[in-house]
C-alpha cells in the first residue's frame, strides 16, 4: 500500500502511519536545556517521561544509560554548543517510537534583563483532565493560545483553571513574590510538574527561603511585587507585566533565586 507523503508518492509506513501517536497525539515529550554542548537534568526529564509512560501504558525500552549515550552523540554530531535537545515517544502501531533531535533555539539575554509581557487568557484550563501534569503530544491548545498571545503584542499567556485560580502559561510555571515570600499553584491547580519549578522549591528549602504552594486568584497574582516564569529553555525568567499591570524587576529573593539556579546549571 503506498501512500502520499511531503509531495511523494510513497511506500507506507504501517507502525509509524496508522499508530496513534501520529494520528491522535498519542504520545509524550521532553525538552532539555543544552548548554556547552551539555545536557541538563538529563535524569530528570527522563524520570519524568518514564512516569508518564506508565500512566499512558506505553512502554519505554530506552534506558537512561542509553538515552544520556544518544543524546550527546547526537549533540556532537550536530555540533550544538548552545540550544535544545527534544525527546519524543509516541505509540505506533505495533511497536513504539523514540526520535530525538536538536535545536539550536536559545532566548535572547536582553529578555532576561527586561523580562516578559504576558496577558491572562481567555481559555479556561481544565485541572480534572487525565492528561494534566503530564507533557503529552497534545499541545495545539498552548501553541494556539501563544500565537494569539503574540497577535496581541504579549509574549505569553497565562490560564487560569475552571475555580478562577492561577495555574501555568503555555509554556512555562509560574511563581510570584509578596512580602519576602514565594508562592506558586499547587500540583493540583491544574499544571506540569517542571523540572526547574521542582529546582526552585530545592533552592528555597536550602537557603531556607518561604515559599508556599496552594491555590491562588488572579487578584493574588496581580497584586504581588514580582513574578517570574520556569521552564527548562528558558531558566528563570522575569515577568515586567501582566496586561497592563506593571512589576518590579528588582526585588533582591528573585535576584538571589536566579543566581542559585545559575550555579546549579554549572554543578
């Protein structure tokens, strides 16, 4: 059976075409930080996608010794000194599928001195969907809402869940400062586990630093002195506001925060 494909009549593919990572999502990934041609928190992505695997039953033969032996053949071989490496596992249709590739995409440093424009969105995030806390293939809802995001002149946009409470961006946790305290949605809100969200509660704990989980409100959110966004690509990055509302880039727990994370990335 043969089959049209990128302009060329082709032969098909039956495991890679017909299985249900390609024609429904059905599937998991990670992105990972590369810096100095190395990967960072390896262990941590791969944990994570191992976990997710078993809740959607799909089996991962890949070792961690395997996937770490991989990814840095392919980083040398493609000669990434600064950008990304991404994992996907996707279901085929008799066995499963593992591609990885690289990215040299990096954020520009001047966003991190002036941090990000964000707005809330409109869409309401669904904290009781089986796929919460898990990095499906499922994205199109998050890249949609980002390029509306964009249209609008912000950078990204922030859900909230069906009780009103703050969760994540499309991309990113979210975390914000009041009164020397750091507060950030709760697993339960609705949101990722971020691997870089998971370093900042170490770093809190270790410098004996306040922060707190829970469920909060976009007044909670808005009426805070800073707030600032995690995710593996970009670090620790500031956010200047929130629609209209404008916060401080100075406050000195953000600016001790981001210089613990910086030296976790060269430990």
């Amino acid at each position: 059976m043969k089959i049209y494909l990128d302009g060329n009549i082709t032969e098909q593919n039956q495991n890679f075409i017909l299985g249900s990572g390609l024609s429904h999502g059905y599937g998991l990934f990670e992105t990972i930080k590369v810096i100095q041609s190395k990967p960072i928190f390896m262990k941590e992505h791969y944990h994570r996608i191992k976990k997710s695997s078993v809740f959607l039953k799909l089996k991962i033969d890949m070792t961690l010794s395997e996937f770490m032996k991989k990814s840095r053949e392919l980083i040398k071989i493609n000669k990434i000194q600064e950008g990304a490496l991404k994992l996907l596992f996707f279901k085929g249709l008799e066995q499963n599928h593992i591609l990885i590739s690289t990215d040299c995409k990096i954020y520009e440093p001047a966003k991190y001195k002036y941090g990000l424009s964000i707005k809330f969105s409109e869409r309401i995030k669904n904290e009781k969907s089986l796929l919460v806390g898990h990095k499906t293939l499922n994205y199109l809802e998050n890249i949609l809402e980002k390029t509306i995001a964009l249209k609008e002149g912000y950078e990204d946009a922030l859900f909230l869940n069906s009780k009103g409470n703050i969760t994540e961006t499309t991309c990113a946790n979210v975390f914000f400062i009041n009164k020397n305290k750091i507060y950030t949605p709760s697993l339960d809100s609705g949101i990722l586990p971020g691997i870089v969200r998971k370093k900042i509660f170490q770093i809190a704990k270790q410098k004996k630093i306040s922060l707190k989980e829970g469920c909060f409100s976009q007044e909670d959110v808005m009426n805070s002195e800073i707030v600032f966004l995690t995710n593996s690509l970009m670090g620790v990055m500031p956010v200047k506001s929130i629609g209209n509302k404008k916060f401080s880039l100075g406050n000195k727990i953000f600016r001790y925060i981001n210089d613990c994370y910086r030296l976790f990335l060269k430990a």
